[in-house]
C-alpha cells in the first residue's frame, strides 16, 4: 500500500520496472501517527514504529521533527535510525542530552560514517525543534532554529534496502523515551 495514492504517483516503465516510483527529493513526505499528532515512546523496543519504505530519502534531503525527552538514561537513546544498508539520516541523543546527526549507510559495517553532535542538551519535559539536512556536500544540525554543528560528507552514494525506525533500534543504543511530533522528510533546504 502506498501513502500516496497509485494514480498520483510518477510512473518510471523500463524494462526492467514497472511500477509507481516516488521522487522524494521533489516533495514532503509526512509520518502520521496511528492516532493523534504524537508518537509517544516508553524505552521499550516494542514502542518503537517502522515507517514505510517510502519514507525513505534516496537523495540528499532534510529530516525535521519536535521532540520531547521525558527521561534521561547515562546511555546513548535512538531516535531516528535506518534499518537496512542504504545512506539515511539517523538521529540520537547523547548521554547528556545533546542531539546527534548521523549519514550512515554501506552495507559494510556502515562504510560511510559522518556525525555532528549539538552543542546543547535539550530540557527535559520541553519540545524542541530539529533539523537535519544532507545537501550533497554536507551535513548540518538545527536544533530551536540554530545551527548547532555541520560537517563534511564525502561524494559516495549507497543505494539499497532500507527504511526508517523511529523512537529506536540502532545498535549501541537504548530506545528513546518521550514524544515525537510534526516529522517531515523533505527536500534539502
């Protein structure tokens, strides 16, 4: 099942595909939760929520969303990580509390490898706004609309399997606690 209807779908017909593709670099795609306008998460694997495979960016593209921890943990929590081989955004709080911003991907071990960490913790029991955007040549952090950090990404492209899982599920990492609202995948801007 598609988030977009079939018919509104582009149509790519080599012939090799015959199917509806979505270039998610010409729009928004926004995660809706199954009920009401947050996601909430209790640190436990089972909360966490695998999002649709067309949610995943194949392109440079911006991640943003409101969080709200409600806990703090002496360990790395996932927010935002990819499952599967493909370069993705991930996101995860420190164990102090800042945010980091991954691009990982490769399908060795994560071959590709760029972080940017935040230079402020975020308040508990508070929402904050983060962004994410990967333009091609770099990575940079906004958290409250100020840009916290940015790195360099190098020219490699790995495309594959993968899809997003949201409140956790990254190695060496503990699921997230709190709330997530108003995420938006988009292009980079």
């Amino acid at each position: 099942a598609f988030l977009t209807a079939e018919a509104e779908l582009p149509v790519r017909t080599t012939k090799f595909v015959r199917r509806p593709v979505s270039p998610l670099i010409f729009r928004r795609i926004r995660p809706r939760p199954t009920t009401g306008d947050v996601w909430t998460f209790d640190g436990t694997p089972a909360r966490t929520v695998l999002l649709g495979a067309r949610e995943v960016p194949m392109n440079p593209c911006s991640v943003a969303f409101e969080i709200r921890p409600t806990a703090a943990t002496n360990a790395w929590r996932s927010v935002l990580c990819r499952n599967g081989w493909q370069e993705g955004v991930e996101v995860a709080l420190t164990p102090d509390g800042r945010v980091e911003a991954s691009w990982r991907g490769g399908p060795r071990n994560n071959a590709l490898n760029v972080s940017c960490v935040g230079t402020t913790p975020l308040a508990l029991n508070a929402w904050s706004r983060v962004r994410v955007v990967v333009d091609g040549d770099k990575l940079r952090l906004f958290v409250n609309a100020k840009e916290e950090n940015t790195r360099a990404v190098p020219a490699a492209r790995v495309y594959g399997n993968a899809r997003y899982r949201l409140g956790g599920g990254a190695p060496g990492t503990v699921p997230f606690t709190g709330e997530i609202r108003s995420l938006v995948f988009g292009p980079p801007e």
